[in-house]
C-alpha cells in the first residue's frame, strides 16, 4: 500500500509545490495559462500519470501471470470536463494501446483487467477524503 505523501510549498513559485513520495521528489505546478510556471505536471496531470501507471503495472502482472505474448503497454490519457444532468464532472479517457500477439478475447481480457486495476477501481467509485487541519 501507498506510504504519506507530503506536498507543500517551495517558495519557487506562485503556486509551485514541493512533492516527496517516500525517496523522491517531485515538482508540481499549473500551467502559465493560470497564472502558474508551469514547472511540473498540474494536479490532475498526477491524477491521470498514477491512474496510467496503474493500468499498465497491472496489465503487464497478468500478462505475466498467464503468460500472454504482450511485448508492450502504452496508456495515454486526457482530462476534460463535461456535462452530465446539469452538473459539470471530470471526465478522464484513458486509451490503452497493447502491443504483442494477442487474440482478440485475450485483448477484451486485458481491458476487462485494466478495469480493475487498485487506481481504476479508487476513481470510478466514491473515495471518502478525510480532511483535517494538521496540530
């Protein structure tokens, strides 16, 4: 399971963040058209960067498991909003490319895992965020 995550600022920029995830460190930012410097990914860039990462971890342990000719996974992703009965929601699309000799059972297989990939499952359903202000 995840290990805590700490974001905070860095000083470095209008709204740059400083972000350690165990061992490493990383650079979060929006992008200029909103007033950031476009330093690092935007938030939902790490959003949809851990939900493609997931589908393809997830993808390449079963293809491993059941020993199919999967040679490579790519996994490009976008966000958008859009309108569903009156309400604006996120909407990610998520294209899965599979590379290698596959069947076309074992590709709607791959799909109906990728599905079920830990990340996939978390967004699709209702989190429940527990926020409190630190002591």
């Amino acid at each position: 399971m995840s290990g805590v995550v700490v974001v905070a600022e860095n000083g470095q920029g209008r709204y740059q963040q400083a972000v350690t995830v165990g061992q490493h460190q990383l650079i979060a930012d929006e992008p200029i058209s909103v007033g950031g410097a476009d330093a690092g990914p935007a938030p939902f860039d790490f959003i949809m960067a851990g939900l493609g990462a997931c589908t393809s971890m997830t993808l390449r342990m079963y293809a491993e498991r059941k020993g199919l000719a999967l040679t490579r996974i790519s996994v490009a992703l976008s966000h958008e909003k859009i309108e569903v009965d009156g309400l604006s929601r996120d909407r990610i699309i998520r294209d899965i490319r599979l590379d290698g000799d596959l069947t076309d059972e074992q590709r709607q297989r791959l799909l109906e895992i990728a599905n079920k990939c830990p990340v996939h499952r978390a967004l699709a359903h209702s989190l429940i965020l527990d926020c409190a202000l630190a002591a």
